[in-house]
C-alpha cells in the first residue's frame, strides 16, 4: 500500500511533480504528511453590506452581468455584480478573461478578496472564488488550510490535490501506538488526525488533531533516547567497572583547595560517586552556567577513578580550552603522582606516538586533548572514565568513540544551561545533573543595553577603565552568510577601533581563522595583560579564564540568541574587580529591544535560555544547533507539557518491552527512523 505512483494518483504534470518533490513531497505518504503552515477561518461569511476594505472578505452570493471590458491604457479587465441577501457590490479582475466562461451566473458561488475603494465606490479586486454546486467545500465557508507554497504551486492547488489523495488513502492508514497508550492519553486515532489537520472540521477537532500528531513526533523521540540508555546501561556485565569512592583521597584533594566546594558541586560529586558503584557505566551530562566550577567536579571525579588503577580521558572542544584543563588539572592533582599527559593538533608527532604508547601502555593516568582523543591510533590500556566538556561540540559520533573505548564512566559537561523538557528529549539517555550555585563571592555583571548616541562615553568610559588596569572583549557581529563576512567584519572593525577610539591601547585580533599557534601566542598575551583589548569573532568564546578581563561589549547583539549572550558575558567576572558587559545593537524593534533588556535583567543561564526556546525555538539556544535538533513538523520543543506526557508513555513501554518485540509497528518505524510514521 501506498506505493501508488504519486503522479498517476494526482493526475498531475510532471513539472508540478517536480514542484512537490522541492517541497519535500515524493510519493502518498509524504503528501498525507506534509501539514497546513496555518489556517484560515472562513466558516463566517461576511454579509456584502459588511464587506470592509482592511481584511479579506469572503462572500457568498450570486454573479451577474459579468462582462470583459478594455481600459483606455488596454489593460483587459472582467467586471461583475456580486449580491447577497443584505445588497450588492462591484467586482474587479484583471488580466483574466477567461472568466467570463469559467464563471457561472446566477449560481451560488463563494469570493475571498480585499475590497478597495476607487472613484467613490467600493468593490471586491481579483477574488479567488469557489463554486458550491461541485463537491464538498475546500477553499472556504470552513477552517481552510494554508500550505507553504513555491512558485508554480499554491495552496489552493495543494488543497486540491491533497483532498483527492485523502479521499482515497486516508481510511488506509493504520494504527501504530498501542490501544493503552491512546486511550492513557485521550488520542483520536491516527487516520482522523491526518484528515482533521488537513481539513479540520472544527476548532476542536484540529486542535485534537494536532496533538495527537505532536505527541507521535515526541514519543518516538522519547523512545529512541530510552532505549539508548536501556542499552548503555546494559552492557555485558565482565565490562562494567564498579568503582568504590576513595573518600580518603577525595577528602585530601577538596582540604587542599583553594576555595570551598559549593553545595551544588558537592551535590554533584555525590550524584556521579554513586553512579561509578552501579553495575553499569555512568552517563551524567553536568550542565552548569559558565563559571560554575565544573571543572574541579571533574578533577575529582577523575581522581577518584585512577586512583584505583583505571585511566581517564578529557576531551575540550578547542586547544585552548584544553590547554586550560591540563593547566588546572596540573595544579589541583599534581601531587599524587600521577602521569597527566595533554594531546592536540599541534602536537609533535613524535611526542603525539610516545604519549599514544603510554596510553596503550598504561602509564598515563589522565589524558587531556582535543579531538585528537579519537583519532585512529588511539587506545587505552584501562579506561575508566571518559570526561567531555562542552559536548554539544562534539557530535554523536565523535561521543561514541570515546565510549568505545572499553565502556568507560562517561561525564558530559556543558555551560548551556538547557531547560529541562529539552534536555531529557535531546539528551535523554543521559542522567542530568544541574551546578545552579556559582561560587561564593562571585559578583554579579552590571549589563547594559547601550543606545547608539552612546557609544562614544561608553568607549571613553572602557579607556578610562582600561588605564585603571583592566581589559576589554569586543565580540563582532555574527554574520551567518560566510566565514569571510565574518572575518572581513572583525577586521574592519579591529582596525577603526585601534585607529579612531583606542589609538593608544594595545588592541589583539582572534578570528578562526588564524593558526593555532597564533591564537595561542595573542590569548597568552591577554592573558599576560600585554593587549588591552581583545577584538574577536564570535567563534572562539568558549572557556577562556582571564580574570583581569571584566568589560564584554558585545557589536550586533540582536543576531545572537540570550543563552549565547550569556556565553560571552561569562568570560567576564571571574577576578575581583566589577565587570561590566554592554549591549550594542542596531535596528532594534520593541520586542528585539524587549528581549535584550532580559539580559540586563537575569543572569542565569537556565531564566535566559527558558526566553530563547520560548521567543525564537532551541535553534537559538547557544551550541545546540550543531548538537542535531529533530526535525519536528508538528511538536514543539517548547511544549513541555506534551514532552512530559510522551516521556512517560515512551517509559512504560519501554520499562514493559525496550526491544519492543511485543511492538513490532513501534519497532518498524524506529527501525526505519522515518520522518512519517506511516507504516504499510
Ligand atoms: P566552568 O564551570 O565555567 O567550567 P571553571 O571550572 O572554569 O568553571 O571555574 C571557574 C573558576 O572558578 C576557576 O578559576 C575555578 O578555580 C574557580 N572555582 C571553582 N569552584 C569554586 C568554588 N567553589 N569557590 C571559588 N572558586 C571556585
Ligand atoms: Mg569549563
């Protein structure tokens, strides 16, 4: 079944055939599935005495004295009389002659159009119109679905073609979910719900329709991350490694400290020490707002691990950032005589083939790297613990290969604060543990959304800082287009500044393009405090720790989603000094401004990150766009309440049957990982 050809079914040109495929649609299923963008209410007929000229009316009434006419300009223009019970009006069409035969007089028919006023009088222009006498209304006097259209085919083509393919196949459809889980949460049946959304009978119905079709979208979401952890949590016992707390040595390392742990950390450390005494591996994602301290949570964990003989691996996103790990995994665990060992890009080979073999040997306690971690040679001798920050930088793939590594404890870490509806359908499989507390002492950033007739005082008021001692970020625009925008961007503008605001300062440049070494050698100097301000893209923020850095100013702050804001502003306020971040953006509308002035508002990543799913959808929250977010036609992301449902629908049968032998239409279309459900 459905395995007829699309073309024949809807006796249609191969050029439209060719217009579908563009729209995603190739064969029954697909165009059974390809949903209204949104709907229009016509079920009201607006009464010709009524027709008004600021909305589309529709009428229903009867045509006469329906006649071509020529302009003096030429123009071909077709004019009629449209009455109702309550009066009548003029109507207009141009260029379309042909209406005069296709039109039939003095029968009911149905106009939508914009009405004008022209020489004192009002009439209806170029209306779509609808005959009544056919068949069962599509166009109007109902709910109307409007599709997304490409040239050469519009909705009302679609409409038509669709309500051919319904009739006939819709009834076909089958039932996939089990009896239970419909009745459980109150589903109409599958085939109605692809009728009802495409032709809703009522606001009701639709609305039903909708969410069944939502929930379907967001159980099998929910199912695949379910399963996945079913089998990481399944691994053949002789694999798992159960690993006792070495409370002895923990306790040393934390009296050791610098600082006291915060009660989130601790909260944390205990989470994942209970995990390493399970019979299976650990799979913890630790989300935390940027400066939270996760990276000491790590070190400990860590600790715990190979103190007993196993190996662990942490792997960064950039070199910079591993480069600050080994840093302060040096200093917080160099004196337990451990072998820490740091491996990326730029290291020699020779140096790269020795620590390899240490790994393989089982000298090496702790590795830290980038993605050189996973590359081919790669092995450990004894893995217990695989640590990975930042890891919506890394793609599946890239985290499986580290698991596959002999099943080690995996420990994922992120500043994106995610909300929690969209962490457990993106990262399900995984257990959550929230850092919500930032360290004791931490000040909080004054931020501000800078008008343009201040620039100028805000730039003398970061010199004036600057002389003070301090130093300064300044985020470029974001250009989506190209690469090269971007850096042709950041360069302008590094230049201009250096040459009219800051002349006597010392300004740096950080784009991704430059080398590693070179990026190295110019944060080294921020570091060091021999550059006063540090001009960069947007693609290099992740992690840097400069303390002495405390003003962000942040260029075109409208192109960046709040959480990626957040982002950039963490990498100021981590020393003792006020830090400031300033807001600069250019054609704000009021929600645009709105939504900035959140920033000035909140500071925590979770409140902001909340407004961005709400405002603009996940895509904009920071980092999870390259981490793979569904493509969903019906499901929102933000509808948490429809996300909890489907989880713990997905749950019980997960719980009852994770093969789903019992489910084999639920196991087909996981199987087959389809984007319609539809299954033959
Ligand atoms: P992030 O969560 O962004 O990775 P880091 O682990 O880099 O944060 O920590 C940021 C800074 O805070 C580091 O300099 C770290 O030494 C310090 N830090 C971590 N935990 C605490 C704490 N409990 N009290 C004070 N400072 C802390
Ligand atoms: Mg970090």
């Amino acid at each position: 079944m459905f395995n007829a050809n699309l073309r024949d079914e809807i006796r249609t040109t191969s050029r439209h055939l060719a217009k579908l495929n563009e729209l995603g649609v190739y064969d029954i299923k697909d165009f059974l599935c390809y949903f209204p963008r949104t709907y229009n209410d016509s079920r009201n007929y607006t009464k010709i005495a009524e027709i008004r000229t600021d909305k589309i009316n529709v009428v229903k009434g009867k045509l006469s004295n329906l006649f071509n006419m020529r302009t003096k300009y030429g123009k071909k223009i077709t004019r009629g009389i449209f009455t109702d019970s309550t009066g009548s009006i003029e109507v207009v069409w141009f260029n379309q002659p042909h209406l005069t035969r296709m039109l039939p007089r003095n029968a009911e028919i149905v106009l939508m159009g914009k009405a004008k006023f022209s020489f004192g009088k009002i009439s209806l222009q170029s209306p779509a119109y609808e005959l009544l006498n056919l068949s069962e209304q599509i166009h109007s006097g109902r709910i109307v679905p409007i599709y997304h259209e490409t040239e050469g085919i519009n909705s009302k083509w679609i409409r038509e073609k669709l309500k051919i393919v319904i009739d006939k196949w819709a009834d076909e459809l089958q039932e996939y979910l089990p009896e239970q889980i419909i009745k459980e949460n109150n589903l109409i049946p599958y085939k109605t719900a692809i009728k009802e959304v495409h032709f809703p009978s009522s606001p009701e119905r639709l609305k039903k329709a909708k969410y069944r079709l939502a929930f379907d979208e967001l159980f099998f979401l929910q199912l695949k991350v379910l399963q996945k952890k079913w089998h990481w949590q399944n691994i053949p016992k002789e694999n798992a490694k159960i690993i006792e707390t070495n409370s002895e040595i923990l306790k040393k390392c934390i009296n050791s400290l610098p600082f006291k742990l915060t009660g989130a950390q601790k909260k944390v450390i205990k989470e994942a020490l209970i995990d390493l005494k399970k019979p299976y591996p650990m799979s913890r994602l630790i989300q935390g707002d940027v400066g939270s301290g996760k990276t000491i949570v790590a070190a400990l964990i860590a600790l715990n691990i190979v103190s007993q003989g196993y190996q662990a691996a942490i792997m960064a996103p950039t070199e910079i950032l591993a480069t600050q790990h080994y840093r302060s995994f040096v200093k917080t665990l160099g004196n337990y005589g451990l072998n820490i060992q740091f491996i990326a890009g730029s290291t020699k080979q020779g140096l790269k083939d020795e620590i390899i073999k240490q790994m393989k040997t089982g000298t090496v306690d702790i590795v830290i790297g980038t993605h050189a971690l996973i590359q081919d040679k790669i092995g450990f001798k004894n893995l217990g613990l695989a640590i990975i920050d930042e890891q919506h930088r890394f793609g599946v793939k890239q985290r499986d290969i580290l698991k596959s590594y002999g099943s080690p404890h995996l420990l994922t870490m992120t500043a994106t604060p995610i909300p929690r509806t969209l962490a457990i359908t993106l990262y399900g499989d995984q257990e959550l543990s929230i850092i919500d507390e930032l360290p004791k002492g931490r000040q909080s950033i004054i931020t501000k959304l800078v008008r343009e007739k201040d620039r100028i005082t805000a730039y003398r008021w970061v010199e004036d800082q600057i002389k003070k001692g301090r130093q300064a970020f300044v985020v470029c625009p974001l250009i989506e287009e190209s690469e090269n925008l971007d850096l042709k961007s950041v360069l302008s503008e590094y230049a201009y500044l250096q040459e009219h605001i800051f002349p006597k300062l010392k300004l740096g440049l950080l784009h991704g393009k430059l080398k590693q070494e070179e990026k190295d050698e110019i944060m080294e100097s921020f570091k060091k405090n021999e550059i006063n301000i540090l001009v960069s893209t947007s693609v290099i923020e992740v992690g840097i720790d400069v303390p002495n850095a405390t003003i962000m100013l942040i260029e075109g702050a409208e192109r960046f989603g709040l959480s990626q804001l957040h982002q950039f502003r963490g990498r100021v306020g981590r020393g003792v000094h006020q830090s400031y971040c300033f807001l600069f953006a250019k054609n704000l509308s009021e929600e645009g401004a709105k939504r900035l002035k959140s920033m000035e508002k909140y500071s925590s990543g979770f409140k902001l990150s909340e407004i961005d799913l709400e405002l603009r959808g996940p895509g904009e929250i920071y980092g999870l766009k390259q981490s793979g977010i569904p493509d969903l036609k019906m499901a929102s992301l933000s509808d948490s309440k429809t996300i909890e449902i489907s989880r713990i629908a997905a749950k019980k049968i997960i719980k009852k049957d994770v093969k789903l032998d019992n489910y084999p239409k639920l196991k087909k279309i996981l199987k087959n990982n389809t984007e319609t459900y539809i299954n033959d």
